[in-house]
C-alpha cells in the first residue's frame, strides 16, 4: 500500500476510533489508579472479558497502540513501552513494569467480540514520585525569661504534597509552618514535619532542649535562617 493509502487508512481508523470512543463515554466507566513511580503495575478490568472475543488492543491514550491480541498471537508495537510490557490475553490484564511519570495517561483497552460489536474500557494511570526529603527552615528567638519562640518551615521545592506538623502542639497542625512558643521547661521538645503524597510520605524531625537550644535532628536538611537572642546585647555594650 501506497503513503497515500495508509493515511486514507489511518484517517478511517481514526474516524472509527472516535465513533467508538463515543459509545464507550456512555457505557464504559473510568478507573483510576495511582501509584508510585519505578514500581510494577497491572491495568486490569475487575469484570471477566466477553467470551471468545476476537480481537484485543491496549491503547496508550487514544491514537497509540500498543499491544494487540488476535488469532492467539500478541503483537507488541514499537513504542516507549517496549520490553516493559506484557499481555495476559485470559484477564486482558496489560502488565507494565519499572513504571515511569512519562506513562501516566488514560490507558484504552477495546475488545472486539464475536458478535462484531466492540466494547471500551478506560482506566487512567497517575504517577507520581515519592516525596523528597523535607527541608526545614528554623528562625528562633529566646528572650530574658527564656521563652523560647519558634518558627519552623518545611519545604519542599516545587512539588503537590501535603504537610502535617506533629510534637507537643494542642492538635496536629496541617501547614508548612508551624510557629510556637515555649516556656522554661526541663525537657527537650521535638516537632515532625510529615510531607506526603497520595504514594509516599517523609519525616523530619527537629528536638530543642532548654531553653532554645536544638537538640538533634533527624531525617532533614536544615537552614537556621536566623538566630536572634533579644537581650539587649547592644544596649549593654553601649553603656559601658
Ligand atoms: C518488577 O518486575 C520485574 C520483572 O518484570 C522484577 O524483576 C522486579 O523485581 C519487579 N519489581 C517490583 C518492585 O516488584
Ligand atoms: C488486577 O488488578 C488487581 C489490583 O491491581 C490485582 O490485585 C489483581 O491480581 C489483578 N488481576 C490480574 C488477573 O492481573
Ligand atoms: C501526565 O503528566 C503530565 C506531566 O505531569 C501532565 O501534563 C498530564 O496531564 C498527565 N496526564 C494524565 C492523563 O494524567
Ligand atoms: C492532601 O490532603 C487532601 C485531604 O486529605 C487530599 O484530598 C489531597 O489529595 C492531598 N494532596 C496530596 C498531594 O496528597
Ligand atoms: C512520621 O511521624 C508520624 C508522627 O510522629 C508517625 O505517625 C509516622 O509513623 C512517621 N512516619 C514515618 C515514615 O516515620
């Protein structure tokens, strides 16, 4: 077949791909997944397939085969996928391996059943990466009494993730900073700062001992941004 015949073919098989996937927004429904980036993943129905079906496509979104299951044989095409796919023809199930952010799509699996009719299911792959690990900012100030005020700031650059502060707080505090006051008191206090996703979640902890002195730290990198002790240092030197 001539260049011009297989666009004239691609063309139709485009036409009739958007016919079907027509019929499938009424019919079929969407799942979702989502999972951690590097992992192994099954996109699988949870309904047995049609019996005897003759044909089975998966689609990496909707203009992109790749895997097709017809006459007992599957047939891999060449894309970014090669090597880390497999197709269970049984279940449909389409077995991706060491799976990465690029291959989050809408994944289309069509099958074409004995009757001749075809039927869609959709299922959209999330991924996403672990969670690095938080970075916590930490401005401190004690004053003559020594109460000791913090400002704790965990940061995670550029990334959706949530924040929960856990420690000797009233309740749990769902916010990258976290600012609190405390009063003499014999024992060293320490705050997490939890970053997550819906995949992974990381811990950073900060210990302080009385009465603003940090203590130990665990699982973070940090930056004391600044360190202001409000005895009035100067005022003492000026008088002298
Ligand atoms: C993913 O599957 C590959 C083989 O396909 C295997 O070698 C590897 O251990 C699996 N990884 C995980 C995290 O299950
Ligand atoms: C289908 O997917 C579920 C969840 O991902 C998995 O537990 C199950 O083993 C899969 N079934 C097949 C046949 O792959
Ligand atoms: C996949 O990820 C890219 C980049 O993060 C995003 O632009 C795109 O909308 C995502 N696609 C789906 C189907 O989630
Ligand atoms: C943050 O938490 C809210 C409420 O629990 C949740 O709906 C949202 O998906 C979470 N965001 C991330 C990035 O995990
Ligand atoms: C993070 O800290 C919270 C609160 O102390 C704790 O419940 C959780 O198990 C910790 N998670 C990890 C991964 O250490």
């Amino acid at each position: 077949m001539g260049s011009r015949g297989w666009n004239r073919c691609l063309a139709l098989e485009l036409l009739l791909l958007s016919l079907s996937l027509l019929a499938i927004s009424i019919q079929g429904h969407l799942v979702h997944m989502t999972v951690v980036s590097g992992s192994n993943v099954s996109l699988n129905i949870s309904e047995s397939l049609p019996e005897n079906y003759k044909q089975l496509t998966w689609f990496y979104t909707f203009d992109q085969k790749i895997v097709e299951w017809d006459s007992g044989k599957s047939k891999y095409f060449e894309s970014k996928f090669k090597g880390r796919i497999r197709l269970d023809p049984q279940s449909g199930a389409l077995y991706i391996s060491k799976v990465q952010k690029e291959d989050n799509s809408t994944y289309i699996m069509r099958v074409l059943k004995k009757d001749g009719y075809e039927q869609e299911w959709k299922i959209k792959l999330q991924v996403l990466d672990p969670v690095p690990k938080p970075v916590i900012k930490i401005e401190k100030r004690e004053d003559v009494d020594d109460n000791c005020y913090l400002k704790l700031s965990c940061v995670i650059p550029g990334e959706s993730v949530n924040y929960t502060w856990y420690g000797e707080l009233p309740k749990e505090i769902q916010n990258s900073v976290l600012e609190t006051t405390f009063k003499p008191h014999k024992h060293s206090r320490c705050y997490t700062c939890q970053v997550s996703n819906s995949v992974s979640s990381k811990n950073g902890t900060f210990c302080f001992s009385p009465p603003c002195t940090m203590a130990r730290s665990f699982g973070v990198e940090w930056i004391a941004s600044w360190l202001v002790i409000t005895v009035p240092i100067i005022l003492g030197l000026l008088l002298i």
